[in-house]
C-alpha cells in the first residue's frame, strides 16, 4: 500500500479549476517530484498536501489515515518554502526548535535534535545568528533542518531553489537529496525547473493545466514521453512534418527525404501529414546505412558551453533540424552553408498526434527557433 | 610602428588633447555658471523654508517659555506645579488610561489587521475607513453618544459611576488611537511575509494564538511602539472626552490651572510638550537600537 495516496483530488477557484482528478500514490521514502509551467497546478496540489488549501472532491492519505480535512497544524507535514520562511526574530536554533517546543519536547531533547540537525545541514556553528545573518542557500537549508525536526511523515518543497543562485542550487539541491536518501523520508518537490526535477527524483508528475501529463521515472519521463507536452516540455525538441508513405511499415518522409520509424503509424494514411518528434542529443553527425539520414545546409551554430548546436535547413525550404554534438577543444564545427547529412535510429522518431503535434510547435521548440 | 597606445604607455589622452571642460585651468562655460547659480539659489530657497518652518514650530513654545519663567521667584512656576498633587495625580491618571489603551487596542487592531491582510484583503479599505472615522468625528460627538448610550436608562450604565465612566473614557480612547494604531499595524504586517510565515508555523504544529503571540507580534515591535507612542501623547493630550465625562486626567487639569495660575499653565504647557517628546525620542531610540544591533552583529 503506497504512503501518500492522492485519490480523484480536485480543487476549484470559483469557475476556475486548478487541479482535475489528480491520483497518485507514493511509497514511503519515494522522491516525487510535481513538474509543470506556472499555473499548471503544481503548488495548489502541494497546498492541499500540505492543508493549506482545501480540496474540492477528492482525498489524501498518509500512512493509511485520511487528513484530508485536517487542519494544517494536525497533519505533522514539513514544508518549505520558495521564500525560506523563517521566522525573522527567532536565531536558527529556536527557528530548528520551534516546532519542538510546540510539541512539549524537554529542552536537552530540542537542544539534542537541533544540534544534529545543524550538523546535518552543514551549519553547526550558526546556531545562535539570527536568518538576515545568514545566506540564502545557508537560510534555505536552515528552512529544511526546521522541517525536519519535527520527523514529519511527508516533506514538502515548493520551488526551494528558485530564490538562489544557479551553483548553489546545484550543489544545495544534492545536499536535499543526499539528506532525502539519508533519513529515507517521503518527498514532494515542486520544480519548473526540468533539470531539478530529473536530477532529484525517483519519479516525476508531469502537469499541465491542472492536468496529471505524465507519471514517470525520469528516465522513462525523458526517453518516453507519453504526450507532446511532456515531450514539448521536459528536454529540447525538434518537431517535423512527415507525409506517410507506408503506415505499416512505418516508412515516412521528411523534406523529401525517407525516414522509417521504429513501429507502424496508428492514425496515419498513406499520403496524410503528420509531426514527428526527435530529440537533438540522439541525432548524430554523418550518414550511415542502418539509420534514418537526413540532409540539409548548416544554417547556425550555437555555443552552449559543454554542447554545440548545429540548426540545419532542409534545401527544399520545408523546415529546420536541430542537433547536438559535445564540446571539445579539437571539435571541428561545420561552417554555415556546409552541406551535411544527419542519422538517427528509428526509434528516435516520436510520432505525436495532432493536439500534441500543436502543443510541440510552441514557439520555443527548436523547430521554431 | 604605430603610435603608441596612450592607454599602454601611461600617456593621458587628456594630455595630448589638452584639459577638458573640467580639467585644471578649465574656463567654466556660461550654461556651467547658470546651473551652478540655480543649485545655490535651490538651497538657500530650502533653507529659507526650514526656517520659516523651525520658527513658526518654536517661537510660541519660545513665547511660552519666557512666559513661564517671569513668574517670581525664578522658576517658581515649575516648582508650585511639580509640589502640586493634582499634577503628579492627574499625569498618572492620563499615563493609566494611555497604558489601558495602548494593550486592548493592540488587542483590537493585531489580530483584525492581521486576519485581515491574511484571509480578506478586499476588506481592507473598509478597514481603513472604519479606523478614520476619529478623525472626521469630533470629539464631543463621540463623547456625547458614549454618554447618551450608556446613560442610567440603558442596560450598561456605566456613565452613572466613576468606574464605568473611567471605563468609557479607556473606550473612547481606544477608538481615537485606531488610526495610529491601525496604520502602523498594517505598515508593519506590510514589511513581513505573513502568509509564509503563518504556514511555515502552522506546518510545525502551531494554532493561531501561538502564531500571534511568537511570530507575528516579535516582528512588529517597532511598529507597535511607533503606535504605542502615538496613542499615548494623544491620549495625554486629549482634553474634550476627558472635561465631558468630569474624568481627572491631564488636559483638564491644565485647563483648570490656566483660570487662576497663568504661569503654571505655561509652564504645564510646556511639561506635557516635553512628555509628547519624550515618546518621539523613545521611538527613534528604539528603532535606532533595533538598527544599531544589525550592524553590530554583522560587523
């Protein structure tokens, strides 16, 4: 039976619904992470965990008791916050202690707890500075010993690292997880942030629009997104039209050009249009005969740091296609107007329907770009 | 070669030009006289106001000194108040109903003002209005109500004892301080994450009195003495409810000497002006020492 169970939960804003039927269920100890843009429902869903908003329908279940209707203070539920929340006229000790107190635990068993949960968080020397004496990374996880103290059965962290600078959130949200795997206790993480979300977690709940996209590890969220959201938005994405030539065999062709994906095309006729996606890492330099190819003219080359990105333009004019290659000092970067051939495997083509084919072709895709 | 770089050489690119606009020697053009004319004229217009401002603020108190002091013997006009038992009475009476006043309307406005930017923010402005309304009733309008209301018919007749009438006047009191009160409330509620905060300790286990009392009240002290201070000067000062309701307290008093003791009044006067400064250093040291204790620790 699952720790923390989401069943049919729902929450409306007057006409406006933020979250529809959202089910989940989370083993004890599990990192789950919620990953959606601004708006997707995401923290209403942490709220309602958390108490803090109460659920139109629908029911949570801790450790086989329902606290749906309990009240916040009664639900023994850490949570932290994207702004830290500490109390501004308490030290880092009383704010770790608080909690305690409220629980009537003796002054050497808070004294005890707090000690250890500042050694935890690497800060045992900051006991007795008030938090504007502190960084933000050091209050943030000041924020996270506080709401470990009170061995809460689920912990919550809505957008923890959003406040903080792009090394500290890095290196802060391992030590999250390091601590995670270390007291084992169960965790919701809401993130808009993809690379968080993937680095952090066991699984991820994809949303959108009050929607439940996509639940999956990250591996299978990345590699196997189920809908062209999930697929728009975890990752970077080419998005192409293909014309089908044989559905069955699942041959098609992109400016012209053959290309086979790695199972038959449900939905598609011969000679009907549809969008196929590809990922720019799985796209390789260079023609060979066992995979898909496509040829074009570099059109741009991008620096990325770590990757370079090379845009390629079909000669018909039909459209663009993006890869990826690793950055190294004896990379030789094709120049622009260079006539190059690309290659894939067939199972790279992620053929989307046409909801999620409109979705993928956001402006941000690098279709677009 | 080429010329070489001034920047590399050390060279003042000043130097090969000659000196710019302001560079030693520079002959300042006439646009440069008119600006530098009009700051000058700018400031001694800024002092002139400040001046006109310290004497309008401080010749009466000036008057009101040199009056006080033409009493004879020297001085003696202080002294007869300061050994004169209706002063110390009348002044602790005032402080009394001040202190009174300060603790139930920090009891009032805290927890609406707090319930109020918390839950209903679309009430706030009704708030507001509702916290003005002192300053568009006079005075003894609100007394004459309060005495009319709870008059010896009514089923609360507190205007027919001492006890209910000092009880009335704390009341009113408490109604003229909402303003102060409120406003310095909700600027402090302003400059603190209350949302975050009231979850943050409801998700540790606290109930709404605990969240009060530990996180919101701590962090709105200078708020609250800012408040606190303000009620009491105008409650010390306050002279209309109090001579309505034939309470004891400070103005009246101050009234009362002004009709036989000319120099004692101004001397009173300028006592109580004293008292209403005190409160106002009190404030700034306090908001000084909160600063002061940042700094320090940070150092």
């Amino acid at each position: 039976m699952a720790f923390l169970e989401l069943t049919g939960v729902q929450k409306r804003f007057g006409e406006f619904a933020a979250v529809h039927n959202f089910d989940l269920a989370a083993d004890a100890g599990e990192f789950v992470s919620f990953l959606g843009p601004s708006g997707c429902g995401k923290t209403t869903t942490l709220r309602m965990i958390a108490g803090f908003e109460r659920p139109t329908a629908g029911k949570i279940v801790v450790n086989g008791a329902d606290i749906t209707d309990k009240a916040p203070n009664q639900r023994n539920v850490g949570m932290v916050f994207q702004s830290y929340a500490l109390f501004p006229n308490m030290t880092v000790a009383d704010n770790v202690g608080f909690g305690l107190k409220i629980r009537k635990r003796s002054k050497d068993q808070i004294k005890k707890r707090v000690g250890e949960l500042l050694e935890l968080i690497h800060l045992p020397d900051k006991a007795s500075r008030y938090p504007w004496q502190l960084s933000g990374g050091q209050q943030q996880r000041v924020a996270l010993a506080r709401a470990l103290a009170i061995e809460p059965q689920v912990l919550l962290l809505d957008e923890p690292l959003s406040a903080l600078d792009a090394k500290i959130r890095v290196s802060l949200r391992n030590e999250i997880r390091a601590i995670q795997r270390q007291l084992g206790i169960t965790t919701v993480y809401v993130t808009h942030d993809q690379e968080e979300a993937l680095s952090l977690s066991d699984r991820i709940v994809v949303m959108s629009e009050g929607r439940v996209e996509q639940i999956g590890t990250p591996f299978e969220i990345y590699n196997f997104p189920s809908t062209g959201f999930v697929a728009r938005f975890v990752g970077t994405l080419n998005v192409l039209s293909a014309k089908v030539i044989d559905p069955g065999a699942g041959t098609l062709e992109v400016a012209g050009q053959p290309i086979r994906a790695a199972k038959p095309i449900s939905g598609g006729h011969a000679g009907g249009m549809i969008t196929v996606a590809l990922r720019p890492e799985i796209i390789q330099l260079g023609s060979r005969a066992d995979l898909n190819n496509l040829s074009g003219i570099v059109d741009d080359v991008t620096f990325l740091g770590s990757i370079v990105r090379v845009r390629i333009k079909f000669t018909d004019g039909s459209g663009v296609i993006s890869f990826d290659t690793f950055n190294n000092p004896h990379l030789a970067v094709p120049d622009r107007g260079t006539a190059i051939t690309v290659s894939f495997p067939t199972e790279a083509c992620l053929v989307l329907d046409q909801a999620e084919a409109a979705a993928a072709a956001a402006p941000e895709d690098l279709d677009a770009a | 070669m080429g010329r070489p770089n001034p920047a590399i050489t050390g060279t003042a690119i000043e130097g090969e030009l000659g000196p710019g606009p302001h560079g030693p020697g520079a002959v300042p053009s006439n646009s440069a006289r008119r600006s530098r004319r009009s700051r000058y004229a700018g400031r001694i217009f800024w002092w002139l106001i400040f001046l006109i401002g310290f004497l309008y603020f401080f010749l009466p108190l000036y008057g009101t000194l040199d009056f006080s002091l033409k009493s004879k013997p020297f001085g003696s006009a202080y002294t007869a108040i300061l050994s004169d038992s209706g002063f110390v009475s009348s002044l602790g009476y005032s402080f009394v109903a001040g202190i009174l006043t300060i603790i139930i309307s920090i009891l009032i406005i805290v927890p609406t003002a707090f319930w109020v930017r918390l839950k209903y923010p679309q009430l706030r402005p009704f708030i507001e209005f509702i916290t003005l309304l002192p300053f568009v009733i006079p005075p003894v309008i609100l007394v004459y109500g309060l005495l009319n209301t709870y008059n010896g018919k009514s089923l609360l007749p507190l205007g027919d004892s001492d006890t209910g009438l000092n009880v009335l006047l704390v009341a009113a009191y408490v109604v003229l301080s909402f303003p102060y009160m409120y406003r310095a409330v909700d600027t402090g509620l302003r400059a603190i994450d209350i949302q975050s905060l009231t979850e943050a300790s409801q998700s540790l286990g606290a109930g709404w009195g605990r969240i009060l009392w530990q996180v919101i009240l701590p962090n709105l002290r200078t708020s609250l003495l800012s408040g606190a201070f303000l009620s009491l000067a105008i409650v010390v000062g306050e002279f209309t409810i109090a001579t309505f309701m034939s309470r004891p307290a400070f103005a009246p008093y101050l009234n009362i000497v002004g009709d036989s003791k000319p120099y004692e009044q101004a001397a009173l006067a300028l006592v109580s002006f004293g008292i209403t400064w005190l409160a106002m250093i009190l404030i700034a040291v306090i908001g000084r020492n909160s600063r002061s204790q940042i700094k320090v620790t940070l150092g």
